[in-house]
C-alpha cells in the first residue's frame, strides 16, 4: 500500500496541538455551566475574527465584530432572548458597512456560526455530560478515521474541486466510526436504532462542514483560516465539522424529541 513519504509529516504537530485542544475542550465539557459556555463565546469569537479576515476586512473591524459575536453568545444566558437576538443582528449589520466585498457570504456563514454556538450551550446544557460527549465522539471519530482513512487508502477524490484531498474511503470511514459511535450510546444511553440513524447523519454534517470552510478558502484563494493552532492552521479549520454537526442537530433538536432526557 504506498502513499507518499510525507503523508504524516505534520502528524507529529497536529498531535500536540490537537492533545492541547482536547484537554482544554473536554475539561469544559465535563465542567459544563459557564466554563463550557466561556468556552463556545471565545470560540465563537476567534471564528469570526478569522472569518472577517479570510473575507477581506482587518485590524480592528475583525476584533470588533469578534467581540460582537461573542457578546451575542454571552448574551443568551445573560440577557433577556430580545437583547441576545439584537445583538446577534448587528453583528452582519455591522459586516456590511466594514466589508467592501462578500457580504452575503458572511451573512451565510454568521448564520450557521451563531446557531451553532447558541446549539452547542444549550446542547450541554440542557441535555448534559453523556449527549454532549456523544455529539463530541461523532465529530472527532469522523475527522479522525477519515484522516488516517483518506492517507493509508486513498483512493479517488470525494470532491476535488473543492477539496483535494478528502478522498471517498476517509469519508466512508467516517460513516462507519460515527455508526459505531451511535451504537455505543445506544447501550449508554437506553435509545434505538435511531441514534446510529442520527450520528452517521451528524458525520455527513460534520464532513459538509469541513467541505464548505474548504470551498469558502478556496474562493478566497487562502490556504487556512489563520495561523493561530500549529499543523491545524486556524480554530475554524480545526473546528469547521464540529459546527456542521452542532448547526444540524439544533434543528433535529427543534423539530424533534431528540434527545431524550436520561433516566
């Protein structure tokens, strides 16, 4: 089975980096309450700096509309919800006057960033340590299999044109761990079937958000969300998948009884 020498050259950093990442996010998973959601507010925040930057705007228009989309977050657990909704409006009021160009684009990504983030605290929340993990587990096993999948099989490209290097056994594989993730919690947590139903779902979410920052930088002809987290580029590569899945499951949430509550 050959691929090329350098297949794991970053692996090394990516490896630090990311035991760095999981420590710091599954000490506020299991801490949940207000270190889980200062937590989701500086993530939120740093992802619309970057945001801000990739589309052109700097300097401090981008801190700006950072500390704005953070302050929208907070705001859902601090503020009444018509406060937390007038601030989540300016922040793409405030990108239109500060972008010259890609304004829609912005407006589209802020959408799902904001709904992803609200989702996320009130995921945790509302439905506690065991769900929270298990929506984690679906994201990292897919990104994870789907990494070592996509390099030691590879195989042809899922979409080249967008993104050259997710090949279709990295993401078949991520199906598959995300199945297996699902039927573990079936054990935990008491549910049916639906639930492998349901996380092969949020890995397929997972991988379409990965795929949709990919064709956000390739339209930018930029290579990384930033430089902030080393052999990751910047928290909006590292964290792209997380927020597909979060942005479909508050609407499976909404529409839903999922998830239960436990017993």
């Amino acid at each position: 089975m050959a691929f090329a020498r350098d297949s794991f050259s970053d692996l090394a950093t990516r490896m630090v980096t990311g035991g760095v990442l999981a420590l710091v996010g599954l000490a506020a998973v299991w801490a949940g309450g207000w270190w889980f959601t200062a937590l989701v507010v500086i993530l939120v925040a740093t992802l619309v700096w970057e945001l801000v930057r990739m589309l052109g705007g700097a300097g401090q228009g981008a801190v700006m509309l950072g500390l704005l989309a953070g302050a929208a977050i907070l705001a859902t657990k601090l503020a009444p919800l018509a406060i937390a909704l007038i601030l989540a409006l300016c922040v793409p009021l405030a990108a239109m006057v500060m972008l010259a160009r890609h304004r829609r684009l912005f407006v589209l990504t802020i959408v799902m960033i904001l709904m992803a983030g609200v989702g996320l605290i009130i995921h945790r929340d509302s439905f506690g340590l065991t769900w929270m993990m298990w929506l984690v587990l679906v994201v990292v096993v897919t990104d994870i299999l789907g990494y070592f999948a996509g390099r030691l099989i590879g195989g042809s490209k899922f979409w080249p044109a967008v993104s050259p290097k997710k090949t279709w056994s990295g993401t078949i594989a991520g199906w598959i761990g995300a199945a297996i993730v699902g039927w573990v919690f079936m054990a935990v947590t008491g549910v049916g079937a639906e639930l492998v139903v349901i996380s092969v779902a949020l890995s397929v979410a997972s991988q379409m958000g990965d795929i949709a920052e990919s064709a956000l930088k390739r339209h930018m002809g930029v290579k990384d969300s930033s430089n902030l987290l080393p052999g990751h580029g910047g928290v909006y590569d590292r964290f792209d998948g997380l927020l597909g899945a979060a942005f479909v499951l508050v609407i499976v949430e909404t529409v839903t009884a999922f998830p239960p509550p436990l017993l």
